[in-house]
C-alpha cells in the first residue's frame, strides 16, 4: 500500500508553499459547516413533522392501523396469520418482530398509533447514528497526522443526518410501519458483523458474529426486504474467508428457517399463505424506472463520491462491506420497487449506504486516508497524479463538501404555512406545490412515490372524529367494515378484513371472498367506510351494489366514503 | 486453493475469476429460461437488463484479474 503521496501532509504542504491543502482544509471546514446547517434545517423539519404525526390518533399512511392490529393481537397472544375467508377476514403479510417489540406498549397503553410512530422515528435516530458512527469509524482508523477529531465527527454527523434529510426517509420515519426498523437491525447487523471480522479472539469473535447474524435475523422477520442486506453479509463474509460464510451461513439459514417453520405450524399455514403467497405480486417496470429515476434525481450528489469509493476499493484497496452493501441492495431494491404496493421506501436503505460511502470518502479525504495497493492500474491512473497530489487533495476537500450542499438544494421539503418554516420559505421562495401547504422536492407527482410528508391540521383530527362519531352512531351490535384500522379502535369496534391483504390473495387465487360477499349482500354490515377501495374486485362490487354513498369526509387530503346499506340494492 | 482453509481470503484475481464464471453462467441461464419458458414475446425489457448486469459482471471480473494477489 502507498499513500497517494508517498510523504506526510506536513511534507507536501512545505513543498507546495502555504500552501494549497491548508487552504483547501480551511475551505472546505467552512463548507462542511454550510452543509451541516442545512442538514440540521432538515432535522428541525423531520422532528416537527415527526411531533405533529405522533399525536394524530388515525391512519396517516394507508396501512398503519392494521400495524396496530397485529399488536394488539400478539399483545393477547394470537396470531395476526388467521384464516382470511371467515369472520372478522384478517390476516398479515408481514413478519412479527416489529409488532411484537410494541407488544409492551399495547399492554400499557391498550391501542395507540404513539408508540408504533415513536418507535419507528427512535430507529431513525439510531440508524443516523449508526451510519456516524462507522464514518467516524473509518475516519480514526485512516487518520493520518493533520486529522482533527472534531472534523471526523463533523463529517460523520452530516452524514448520519443526510440520511434523516433524505425526504425518502422523511415520509416513513415516523410512520406506524415496520419498514424503518428493519433498515436500522439492517445496519447495525453490518456494523457489529465488520467488527466481528477485527477481532483476533475466537471466543470474542464467535460471540460479536452471534449478534451479527442475530441482528441480520431481526431484520428480516422485521421485513422480508432484509433479505438483500443477508445476501450482503454473506458475500461479504464469503470473500473474507469463504469457511467461516458457509458454517455461519447454514446457521443462519437453520436457525432463520426452523422460525419460518414453526410459525408455518402455529399459524396453520396461514404464516406461509400470507407471507409469501401474498408478496408474489405484480410486477411494473414503469413504477420501477420511475423510483429509480426519483432516487437518482434526490440523492444524485451523494451517489458520486459513493461510487467512487466502489471503483476505488474495487481496483485500489479491499472490499469493504458497506460497497456490496450499496450494490446489492441498490441493484435489487430497485427491482423490488416495482412489485405492486412497493413504493420509494424500498430506497431507505440504499440511501443509508450511499450515506455511508459519501461519508468515509469525504471524512478519509480530510483525514488522509487514502491508500492505493500498487498494481497495474495505480502505476496507470495514480502515480502520475502523485505531483499533484495536494492540490487534488485541496480540491476534493472543497467539492465533497459542495457535494453535501448540492444534496441539501436537491431534497427540499418543508411546509410552507407552519412557523417558523413559512418565513424560511417566503425567504427563500419555496412555494407549495403538493397541494397541502407542503413543498416536496418531487411534487407527489411520480406513481407509487409516498404522497404523504405534510403536516396534519386539526381539520384532519376533526374530520377523523366525525367518521368516528358516524360508526358509534351504528348499534354496537351491527358490524361496521372500515377500510382503515383506526377508526374502528376509536369507535371501540372489531376491526374487520385487511382489504389490500385480502385483494392480493384473491388476485393470487389464494383468497376465497364467498364469505364476505354473502355478509355485504345480506347487509349485515351498518356502515362502511372506504379510501382508495383496495379490496378484491367482487367484494368492491358487492358493496356498490349493496351500499350507497351519503357522504365524503376528507382527512390528510384524502376522501373517505361513507356507505349505508341501500333501501333496494341494485340490480 | 484451498477454499475451505481457516486463513484463505480471496485475491483480486480470483475474485476476478468467480465474476467472470458467474457472469457467463447467469448469461447462458438467463436466454435458456427464454427457451424453457418458450419465449414467445422475444428478450423482455426485464431480461434484457439481466443480461446487460450479466455482461458488466464478466467485464468486472475480467478487469479484476490483472490485480493479482492482492486481497479482495
């Protein structure tokens, strides 16, 4: 290994006169600065957000309350996995880990969205504070004389907070949804498996490898997605010593399976149905292409340095973990966000990755960390460089930061009528282009791109309360179908289906809706309350022809439809 | 090469290898799922990015192999 140079910083800074890196430290300090200031705009906007959701008592993103049904139900010690074709139609496509961790707060607190959104908005926090920490990691360990351990931990705060900026993780942070969590065992699983591999003591690397390999499982019975970041691991660990990935790899495959099994048995197969059966689903390259085009147009400043650090470690240096990482889930989440109901949080964690790479080339860059294996392509590209080495050094120090900058003018979002944010916008002209008092840097223009982001008013908290007070106005005997969770726990109501479950299993074949159809055509229900009508087509029909329109409630910019039961059904 | 020895780690030029070998493996079985599946419709826009990765996985590993030992 060769530094770029071949000579200390303080050599190259008196052979090139006061000197050109000095000034380019300087510099670029003074623009990490401008580029921590706006990340930390971005924070402001993220906790305010995050405070005026975790106090609204209904569905914000469609799907929330149903989160909150799973908890409630392992809270009493049931399974969420239930037959779908009888009474009360319920069942999940997700895997249980997130549910039960709130299973606590159900206890205490009995049906709350609070807690869920709490939760998820803490995991943002550790996840940011996960990406810091291996930038700063990375930053002390090639540190080199000239490196200041304030500027390491500048470097690596504005990275853990671009990934908080991200608007991508802005709109699910603090979302009652189990998606956040699983990015943050995702990272952490890396983190302490590449700790794992440091450690010259078997016992202690055996142990720290557990946790590791624990953590990988953690996310993916939080979220099936995990399974890219396992693949990672793997890879990873495979290249590193391929003995060590096959015998930790069957494990994890034993100890991942013989909890997919037993679930299997306790559920009776509904786990299995549900799961899997459920999340085979469509597949759209338009809404693929489409995500990927907004992934690139937000984080496009970011992902340059990210990948030079690839092309960097792949023919200068080792292979680290968080490179494949960036690859594999880039790769393969992109591909997954065009399976139907996917959406741009498939992006969470190749943002956290592309964090991470942007933060350790700038944060080895101040500290002068870089090493180039000499090779065919050093003696090519590199060693005529080595002359200019300050200078290119001084460069990079003023562009990666500017870097940062142009990836906070990129991502700009924040609501346009609420203090303190709408002075900063008459500031700085940013208007509202949503249509809810909110600027979003894609406008909710592109499909399957989280329209959510704004700020709830207490117009929506009204409105939530009128729906509410329409269903207690229906005998507590007579069942009220509501296509959202929330309302029926306000009401003190059985929840009844999960509608998007239910439609992709009948799209599958794998749902049988005679049952509920026979339940909409006999009237049995007082009430229903629908949103975007995702239920299967026949159940649709059946509560057309059965129920008709009084009423639209509109709440967080959506309209909900009220039904009774009609005088004589249609034909 | 031992791959199964307590201290082996991958070099460049291996890694090279198993790139070039995968890569070239995924290509043949992505056109043979076409004949397997009778592909009818022709190479779809999904297959066709396949191959592409396919390609740039041979290119990668070819352009790895020059590096020799060093670690991967």
């Amino acid at each position: 290994m060769a530094e770029l140079t071949g000579k200390s910083s303080q050599e190259q800074a008196s052979d090139s006169g006061i000197n050109i890196e000095t000034i380019g430290l300087m510099a670029g300090r003074a623009l990490l600065g401008v580029a921590l200031v706006m990340m930390v705009f971005y924070l402001v906007v993220y906790v305010a957000f995050a405070a005026n959701l975790i106090q609204f008592p209904y569905d914000y993103d469609q799907g929330e309350g149903f989160e909150l049904v799973d908890v409630m139900m392992f809270s009493e010690g049931e399974f969420p996995y239930a037959d779908i074709e009888t009474y009360p139609f319920y069942g999940s496509i997700y895997p249980p880990l997130y549910h039960v961790l709130l299973v606590p707060f159900a206890w205490a607190f009995g049906p709350e969205y609070w807690y869920g959104r709490l939760f998820s908005f803490v995991s943002t926090l550790v996840t940011a504070g996960a990406i810091a920490y291996v930038v700063h990691r990375e930053g002390r360990r090639y540190a080199t004389g000239n490196a200041t351990r304030w500027t390491t931990r500048l470097i690596a705060g504005v990275a853990g907070l671009a990934w908080l900026a991200s608007p991508i993780v802005y709109h699910i942070g603090p979302l009652f949804r189990q998606h956040i969590s699983m990015v943050m065992f995702e990272i952490l699983a890396l983190v302490v498996l590449v700790r794992a591999l440091e450690i010259d003591d078997t016992g202690k690397r055996r142990r720290w490898l557990l946790l590791g390999f624990a953590l990988l499982i953690a996310a993916g019975y939080t979220k099936q997605l995990a399974a890219f970041t396992a693949i990672t691991a793997l890879i990873y660990l495979f290249i590193r010593n391929p003995r060590r990935a096959v015998v930790w790899g069957t494990g994890f495959a034993l100890v991942g399976g013989a909890i997919f099994l037993g679930l299997t048995i306790g559920t009776d197969g509904h786990w299995w149905t549900q799961t899997i059966t459920a999340n085979v689903k469509d597949f759209s390259l338009d809404q693929a292409r489409g995500l990927f085009d907004v992934f690139i147009d937000l984080h496009f400043w970011l992902l340059i340095p990210a990948g030079v650090f690839i092309l960097y470690e792949v023919y200068f240096d080792r292979i680290s973990v968080y490179s494949i990482w960036f690859v594999a889930v880039t790769g393969l989440n992109a591909y997954a966000a065009g399976t139907w109901g996917a959406g741009d949080s498939y992006y969470a964690t190749p943002i956290a990755a592309t964090c991470v790479l942007a933060g350790i080339v700038t944060v080895r860059t101040f500290n002068g960390g870089w090493r180039f294996n000499q090779n065919v392509y050093s003696r090519a590209l590199v060693d005529p460089l080595r002359r200019v080495a300050p200078l290119v050094r001084a460069a990079a120090m003023i562009a990666l930061p500017v870097l940062f900058i142009l990836y906070g003018r990129a991502i700009v979002h924040m609501p346009t009528n609420v203090a303190p944010f709408d002075t900063v916008a008459d500031v700085f002209g940013i208007e509202d282009n949503t249509g809810y008092n909110f600027h979003d840097p894609n406008g909710y223009v592109t499909y399957a791109y989280a329209q959510i982001g704004h700020f709830l008013t207490d117009a929506d908290r009204a409105a939530g309360d009128e729906i509410v007070a329409l269903m207690n106005d229906i005998p507590a005997d007579v069942p009220v179908l509501s296509e959202e969770a929330g309302f029926s726990f306000a009401a003190g109501r059985e929840v009844i289906t999960n509608p998007v479950v239910l439609m992709i299993l009948w799209e599958a074949g794998a749902f049988d809706s005679t049952e509920l159809v026979n339940m909409l055509n006999a009237q049995e229900f007082g009430m229903v309350v629908l949103r975007a009508q995702f239920y299967p087509q026949d159940v649709n029909r059946a509560i057309t022809v059965n129920y008709e329109e009084t009423q639209r409630i509109r709440m967080n910019g959506f309209d909900y439809i009220i039904k009774y039961p009609r005088a004589e059904p249609l034909e | 090469m031992n791959l199964f020895k307590d201290d082996f780690q991958f070099t460049k030029r291996q890694l090279g290898l198993l790139c070039v070998g995968l890569g070239m493996l995924a290509f043949v079985g992505l056109l043979g799922l076409d004949l397997v599946t009778g592909g009818d419709g022709g190479i779809g826009p999904a297959q066709r990015i396949g191959l592409g990765l396919t390609v740039a996985l041979v290119v990668l590993g070819l352009s790895l192999i020059p590096l020799g030992d060093d670690k991967a």
